[in-house]
C-alpha cells in the first residue's frame, strides 16, 4: 500500500515537471510555425546588438564622463576607482553568453592586439581579420563542421569610432601597433553560432536558423550587458561613492539607468533600420511609454508574470514584412530595482518583492520578406 502510495506520489511529481518543462506549454501557448532566418542576417542581428551596446558604453559612459567629470577608464578598473575599458566591458558579457550553452560565442580580437589572449585562434579567424581590415563594409563568413554541428562564423569589423580608441592603443607600451587612425580597423568581433537547417551542404544562401532562437540570442547578450553594466559599473562605483546613476543623467553628469541604458540601445538599433527590435516593457511602467503597446504585449506580460520560465512568443505582419515576437520576463534580481520601482513617485505599484517579475523584454526580429 505504501508502495503504491509513493509510487502515486512519484508520478504526480513527473506529471506537474513535465508540465512546467514544457516550452509550448510554460507559456500556454500552441506550437508556432516559424519562418527560418538566414544564418548571414542572423549574424547580422548580434551583432547589431553587440556593436549597439559598445556604442552606448564608450561614447555615453566612458568618453562623456572622461569629459565632464574626469572618470577615468583604466585596465586595472577592479583595482581602482575606474570605469572597464570598451574592450573589458564586451569580453566580461561574451564570457557570460558563451557560458550559457545556448549555441552561441563571440569575442573581440585583432591582428595586433594588446593582450595576446585577443589574437586569432584559428586560420579562418586570421583569414578574416585581414578580409574585414581591406573591406569594412562586408563581414567575412565561413562554415565549420564541429561534433556533428555546422557551425556559421562571421568576423565583423571594429573600428576605431573615437580618438580615445586611437590615443590609448598607439600608446600602450604593449600594442604592437603605433599608428591607428580615426576610422581605421583596429580589430574584429568574431559571431559562431549552429545552422539549424541546411538544404545544401555548400550553398551558403540556405544556411538558415530558427527565430525563435535568435530572438534568445538576442535576450542574452542584452542581459549579460545590463548585468555587467549593473553591477561592474553602477552598483560598484555607486558603493564607492565615486559616481551614481540617476534619471537625468544627461543634465547630472551621472550613469545612466541600467533601464536607460537598454533603452538608449534600442533607440540606435532602430536608426540601424534592419528592422530588429527590442524594448523594455511592463504592466506598472514608471515611464507611461514603456506600458505595453497592443494585445500581444499585454497578454505577454501578464503570461511571464505568471510563468516566468520561457518567453511568450508570436508572430505579427507589419505592412509586407513579418516578424517573430518574443516576451521574456524582467526580474527584480537586485534590492536596488524594488526600492527605486516601490519608491519613484511615477510608479503605479509600490509593493514589488525580490525576484517578482516587473516587467518584461520584447525581441522583434523581423523574418524578413526574401
Ligand atoms: C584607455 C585605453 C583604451 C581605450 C580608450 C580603448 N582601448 Fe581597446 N584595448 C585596450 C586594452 C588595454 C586592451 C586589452 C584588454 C585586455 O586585457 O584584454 C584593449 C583591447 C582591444 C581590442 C582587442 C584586441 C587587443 O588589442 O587586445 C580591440 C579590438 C580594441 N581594444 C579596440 C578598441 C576600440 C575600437 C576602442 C574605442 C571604441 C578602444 N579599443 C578603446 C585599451 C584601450
Ligand atoms: C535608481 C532607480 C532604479 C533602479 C535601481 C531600477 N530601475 Fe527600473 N526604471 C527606473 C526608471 C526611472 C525607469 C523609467 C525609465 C524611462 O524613463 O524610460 C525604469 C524602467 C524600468 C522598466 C520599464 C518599465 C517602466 O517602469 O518604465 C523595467 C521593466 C524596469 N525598470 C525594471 C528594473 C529592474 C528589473 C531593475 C533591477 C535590475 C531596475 N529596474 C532597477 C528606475 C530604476
């Protein structure tokens, strides 16, 4: 009796795990039937995203605070009252991607950097930083077959956007490079990720990936972004005392929000007009635009606030080009986001706990016309 009795219990418990490890039924859903995305545009979504982020650090973070308020960024950053520098900042969110076994890795290197950890790995990587620093205009993609995978890489070039980029690398006593101009190539991002469909093993036109899987490639190094901004720059200078982070930061010389700072991204990624998108939602905005938009946003919300375990998905049209949406939930993962939310006058609820979802992150990635 008692055997049976536990065995009852046993697949009650399988039963309700199975429930909540389900994807399509996490978030009630029913399968969706996804377009693929060619694995070149899909390449060219991350890195938009990669390459929006580091934008937003350097020009907004590091070279406008250098200037108004003299905050230094230095190598030794951990050991001083210093901002990472560019490069620190995108290899700290690249190691918390790539450790997240989604599929997906990328890194900053060059032919002539200043940590040798930063040179090429491979051939091809080496092969297409020499492409990338005679055509900027183009990426340098190949495929590799690994554990039974293809893998798509792509090698995107980084260049030197502002003189401080130049001044510092000409005078590092170890860069092997002293005569950087504005707007030269200084190095490349290196994209990998799997195909998840190939049609023709060589035809490099039918390597395709799945959106829903970019849509979370995309949520991740969003989120390892705001999670070393949050905590490598606000939370640890705002301890120290050097610096805080304010609403307006503009006219206070201060650090963006960790929320403005996604936000001020996202404003550069649509001017970037590839039509990938994402955005900062929720169902008690401070900030009255940031409330959900439509019906898909707000059943979204309200689903990943329920069931915080996979995204809530869909598929929408805009005039002849279609989209694949995703809802992923935003946590309150630190005290600081409920004691701001609970506290800001402009907040609609003040009784956010730890860990209640306050709103969520919204990935469009458009599955295009072709
Ligand atoms: C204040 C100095 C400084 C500034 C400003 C700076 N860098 Fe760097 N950069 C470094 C150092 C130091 C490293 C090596 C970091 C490490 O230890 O991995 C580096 C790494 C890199 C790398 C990887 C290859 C290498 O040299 O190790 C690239 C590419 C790069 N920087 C490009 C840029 C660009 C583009 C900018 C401007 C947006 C910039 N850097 C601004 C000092 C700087
Ligand atoms: C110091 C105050 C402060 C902290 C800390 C803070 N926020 Fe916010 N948050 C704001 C403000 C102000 C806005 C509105 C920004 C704007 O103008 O769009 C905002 C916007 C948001 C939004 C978009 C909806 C809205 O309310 O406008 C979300 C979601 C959000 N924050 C989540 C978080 C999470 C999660 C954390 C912790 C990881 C956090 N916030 C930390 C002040 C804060």
């Amino acid at each position: 009796m008692l055997k049976l009795k536990s065995s009852f219990v046993y697949l009650v418990c399988l039963f309700i795990l199975i429930i909540l490890l389900s994807p399509a039924n996490s978030a009630a859903q029913p399968p969706l039937k996804q377009k693929t995305i060619s694995a070149h545009r899909a390449a060219d979504y991350i890195h938009a995203v990669i390459e929006t982020d580091r934008t937003i650090y350097s020009q907004y973070i590091v070279e406008r605070l250098g200037e108004t308020v003299s905050l230094k960024a230095s190598e030794n950053w951990d050991k001083t009252n210093a901002l990472p520098l560019p490069a620190q900042f995108l290899m700290m969110s690249s190691k918390i991607v790539n450790s997240k076994n989604l599929g997906i890795k990328y890194r900053l290197m060059s032919l002539w950097p200043i940590n040798k950890k930063n040179a090429s790995r491979t051939k091809e990587e080496k092969v297409g930083l020499k492409k990338v620093a005679l055509n900027p205009n183009q990426p340098y993609v190949w495929t590799v077959r690994k554990n039974g995978q293809v893998l798509f890489n792509a090698v995107y070039p980084d260049l030197a956007v502002t003189k401080s980029c130049v001044q510092c690398h000409n005078s590092h006593p170890r860069s092997p490079k002293r005569d950087f101009k504005r707007n030269d190539v200084m190095g490349g991002i290196y994209i990998s990720f799997p195909i998840s469909n190939m049609k023709k093993e060589t035809a490099q036109n039918n390597l395709a990936v799945v959106p829903e899987v970019v849509a979370d490639y995309v949520h991740a190094i969003l989120e390892a972004d705001r999670t070393v901004y949050a905590k490598h720059i606000v939370n640890r200078l705002q301890k120290k005392n050097i610096i805080y982070a304010s609403e307006n930061w503009w006219e206070e010389n201060t650090l963006l929000l960790p929320a403005q700072f996604l936000l001020n991204a996202s404003d550069l990624i649509k001017n970037m007009r590839l039509g990938l998108d994402y955005k900062l939602i929720s169902l008690w905005p401070i900030n009255q635009h940031n409330g959900p938009a439509n019906r898909f946003e707000r059943i979204g919300l309200e689903t990943v606030a329920s069931r915080p375990f996979r995204p809530y998905i869909g598929t929408t049209q805009i005039g002849n080009r279609s989209y694949f949406q995703a809802v992923y939930p935003d946590i309150a993962v630190t005290p600081a986001c409920i004691t701001c939310h609970n506290a800001h006058p402009k907040s609609p609820k003040h009784d956010f706990k730890l860990y209640d979802v306050i709103g969520g992150i919204v990935v469009s990635v458009p599955t295009g016309t072709d």
